[in-house]
C-alpha cells in the first residue's frame, strides 16, 4: 500500500473520529438540566394576563406573581376590577385566599394546587413552575419535532416512584439552540392526554430567552383554552419569607 493511500486512510480515520466526538448524542437529563438552569434564581416576579376560552364566553384578566423557591408563591390580581386585589399564598404546604371586598382570608386545602386555577386550564404549578423535572421524572429522549418554527428535542417523562406528582407522564419538547420549553402534553395515570400546552413569541425577559406565550388545550373539550401571556419577568430580587404570610396578605400591592 503506498504512503498517499495510507494517509488519505489516516485522514479519514481522524475525520471521522472528529465528527463522532462532534456529535455525542446529549442525554435527556442533560436537556432537562439546561432548561432548568434558564430558569433557576431564588425567586421570580412575572407579571401575566390570561384570557379564559369557553365556547360562550371569555374572560381576560391580569395578575403579578411572586415565587421562592419551590415553597412559596403568592398571586396578586390586577384586573378585571371585580377581581382586583384578590391574592392567593402558598407557604409550604398551606394555600390561602385573601378576598378584599370581605376582608377576609380563607385557608383552602393544599389539593387546590393540583386543580385548576381560578377558572382556567393551568394549575398553580404551571404559572409559577414549582416542579423540579430532574427530581421528580425519569426523562428518555425519543426524537425531534417542530414547534412553532423551532427544532426541538422531543423528552419523555415518567415519574420517579418516590415522587409526589401530578401526572402520569409528560412528553416535551425542548428547542435545540435555546433550550426553551416550547411543548408540554399532560397525561394521567392511564396514559391518556389530559392538557395540551404549546408556547410560542420567544423574546427576552428579565435577561433570559424564553417563550413569553402559553396556550393550555384540554384534550376533548372544543372550543376550550387558556393563554397565558407574559409582560415582565424580574428574576433573583430580594424577597423575605415574611412577603409570604397569611398577615402580609392584606398588604400585598403590585
């Protein structure tokens, strides 16, 4: 064999060596990390509006939410005016609901964080995220879909046995440049789609890349939807546990 063909061999052989190592396959959990690390900061303030879709109606409200961690939130509504000043706590394991025109604050059971809020499709963790995926799922990478113009890696979630979740599994699709959550479909523990919801208008909040849109579908129900569209979001401000009390309630402005 002359030298010109050996190292004509040896340059392939390099080259291909070279593209392998450029394209190890990421693992799930390593998407998953990545797309938590976008959002990870001890404490978030977003401020929303969400319209309410029913086939005979449909209602539009605003709202200012603060998160710490993944033990307290609170919710402040801004409008409509009938709703104005409403605000809803989690602290730990406690949820509560101050009504301003009673002045009164009810202490709901915690089960209201699993349910839908206030009306809408979308539960309390999925307005202010309190789920860590990387603890409480099992993720498998299964393919690639396009999701409102962009190319996402498609993830499979099971839940961990110890883990004390909502659904029976979650499929999601992650865009591959930004890491950005663009799809999530909700099952339940038969396996059967509960939600749909598709994100889109990726735009630049609180000096993250992120999708500021959510549309939640439910599954068999026409005509029915929640859009979640975010305004502001401020990430790492200072917030005392004392923000999130029963007694602060009251004092709760946006």
């Amino acid at each position: 064999m002359s030298r010109t063909i050996i190292k004509l061999l040896g340059i392939a052989i390099l080259g291909s060596v070279a593209i392998s190592m450029n394209t190890v396959a990421i693992t799930a959990e390593q998407i998953l990390k990545k797309v938590e690390q976008k959002l990870a900061a001890s404490t978030m303030i977003a401020e929303m509006d969400i319209r309410i879709k029913r086939p005979k109606w449909t209602k539009t409200m605003s709202l200012k939410t603060w998160a710490k961690g993944t033990d307290y939130a609170m919710a402040y509504i801004t409008g409509p005016d009938k709703d104005k000043g409403t605000v809803y706590l989690k602290a730990k394991n406690n949820v509560y609901n101050y009504l301003p025109k009673i002045k009164k604050t009810v202490k709901l059971p915690a089960a209201l964080l699993s349910q839908n809020w206030m009306g809408t499709d979308m539960t309390t963790d999925d307005l202010v995220k309190l789920t860590k995926l990387t603890s409480d799922y099992r993720a498998e990478l299964t393919g690639s879909q396009m999701v409102s113009g962009r190319d996402c890696h498609v993830i499979e979630l099971i839940p961990r046995e110890d883990a004390d979740v909502l659904w029976g599994k979650l499929l999601l699709c992650i865009d591959k440049k930004g890491y950005i959550q663009m799809k999530t479909v909700f099952y339940d523990e038969d396996e059967e789609v509960v939600n749909t919801m598709v994100s889109s208008d990726v735009k630049n909040l609180g000096g993250t890349l992120m999708a500021s849109k959510m549309v939640m579908t439910p599954a068999g129900k026409k005509g029915q939807s929640t859009t979640v569209t975010y305004r502001s979001m401020k990430f790492n401000a200072p917030i005392s546990n004392e923000f999130f009390t029963k007694l602060n309630m009251p004092k709760v402005k946006p």
